[in-house]
C-alpha cells in the first residue's frame, strides 16, 4: 500500500477533550470512530456521525476526508483521498466542508455512500471522514506589553472516522507473519510479533501466545489483545511473558478471527538470549 504523509499523533482520545485546556476545543464523537457496512456493488445507503459539543461556546470544525494507512511500528498515514488501491473515498459525500455545533449540544454530520456497481469488487475497502477543531486564539496575559514578543503552541483536535465498506462477505483472508523480538529489560520481558494482512478483507484477530518446555509441557499461556488490520496494514501484537523462568522453549502464536479464519506460527524462543527469534508456520 502506498503511504505518504506520516500525521500519527493527531487523533486525541475522546477522554483528552474533558480536561479544560484553555484555548482548546471540546468537541467530541459519541457515534464512534467507525462507520461499518456490508453491502452490495451498485448499493447506496447514507449515515451520520453525532458530534457532541461539550464546552458552552461554539465550535466551528472543518469537514474532510483522506485515505488512512499504518503500519505495526506504530506510524500512521493520512494521504489525499483516492490514493490508496482500496480507496472508498470517491464513493463517500458529506455535503459539507465546514460545520458548527452549538454550546453544550450536539449535531448530526450526515454522508451518503455509493457503491460502484462494479462486480470486480471484493474484500474491504475504507477511508477516513476528518472532524477538526481548529486551534483558538491564546489570551493575551494581562499588564502584558502590547508588542512584547511571544511563543505558543496552537492545538489542533482532529478525529478521523473509519469509513468501512465490505463488499458481501467476499475476499481472502490470510496474514503473514513478519517478525518477532524477545525484549528483556530489569526482568521485564516482552514478547512482540509484528503480522501484515496479506489478504482482501479486514481481520480483527484475538492473540494468543502458549509456551511449552523442550519437554513438550505447557510452560504458560497468554492471552493478548484484539488488533484490527486492514489489507496491507500490518499490527504489532505484545505479551508480556516476565514471569516465565529463563530457558528455551517452543512458542505457538494463535490469531484467532473469531469465524473460520485461525492462523498460527511456530517460534523457538530462548529467554536468556533477547533479540529477533526466527520461526516457522
């Protein structure tokens, strides 16, 4: 997947816009950040995204939309709309490009979509709506001279709404291992798996890590988390295996997709030794 412009760090947690920062917006999505439809090519349906505004002044925000990769490194990628192969950006109109929510209300920003009635299409496709409070004037402090040179930092609140558009239940699924590391630092020790979706359909994989002794005795087994991966996105999946005895052992790694979709490797894992491990489906 092409990706261009690295922006990881803009999206704030909704919990972050209820601190009262001055000279910062209070807005926040309460619909969620993601807008999920199965549908059909040539289908049309519309939706909306609930913008609550906590603070009491109006906010003024600006409307957008962009193409959304990452990569399991944790960069994110906010390129213009209709880069990327699996774009569904051109299907997606909202009508407006700036919107204002009242003090202490909240309004509906309604989209429509358009599915090409195209029967080629397969798998998941998606873009991201961009929701953005532009950065309010700072006070000036008073007694403060009149041309008295000043620094700022001017906050800029973005969300960006995954728009998710799978076509039936169409597409492959598969994943493919990419590389794995065993971390030890002050008797922590992490073991992270980093997993690319090679297929056509996003997964949303449970993680699962049992170790077995060279014995073939189950030495521990732990459950991680729930990652989401689009088509050629790629996760970074961690376990934290600290109080696991020092030693080599077998790892099994389990994605489970929660459908007919498990995928799994093998790993040969020495604790005593931290660094990349290799391994084998």
């Amino acid at each position: 997947m092409k990706a261009k412009k690295n922006v990881g760090g803009l999206l704030m947690m909704a919990a972050l816009l209820s601190l009262p920062l001055p000279g910062r917006a209070h807005v926040g999505i309460v619909s969620g950040l993601t807008e999920e439809k199965v549908c059909r090519p040539g289908e049309t349906f519309q939706g909306s995204i609930t913008i609550r505004n906590y603070g009491t002044a109006p906010e003024d925000l600006r409307i957008y939309q962009t193409d959304y990769a990452f990569t399991s490194d944790g960069k994110g990628f906010y390129d213009p709309p209709g880069q990327a192969a699996r774009s569904n950006a051109a299907w997606i109109t909202t009508g407006q490009k700036r919107l204002t929510v009242p003090g202490s209300s909240q309004v509906e920003l309604r989209y429509a979509v358009k599915v090409p009635d195209d029967p080629g299409l397969v798998g998941t496709y998606w873009s991201v709506i961009m929701v953005e409070a532009p950065p309010k004037a700072a006070a000036v402090p008073a007694g403060a001279p009149e041309k008295a040179p000043s620094l700022g930092i001017a906050q800029v609140i973005r969300y960006a709404v995954q728009m998710v558009t799978h076509i039936g239940d169409t597409g492959s699924r598969d994943v493919k291992f990419v590389g794995t590391e065993l971390l030890q630092d002050a008797g922590q020790k992490t073991f992270q798996v980093d997993v690319e979706n090679t297929g056509e359909r996003w997964l949303r994989t449970y993680s699962r890590l049992e170790l077995y002794n060279l014995k073939g005795e189950l030495a521990g087994k732990f459950e991680g988390e729930r990652l989401r991966t689009f088509p050629g996105t790629s996760v970074r999946f961690k376990f934290d295996v600290s109080h696991v005895a020092d030693g080599r052992y077998k790892a099994l790694i389990v994605l489970d997709n929660k459908d007919a979709h498990v995928f799994g490797a093998q790993y040969t894992l020495d604790f005593t030794k931290p660094g990349k491990e290799t391994g084998s489906l």
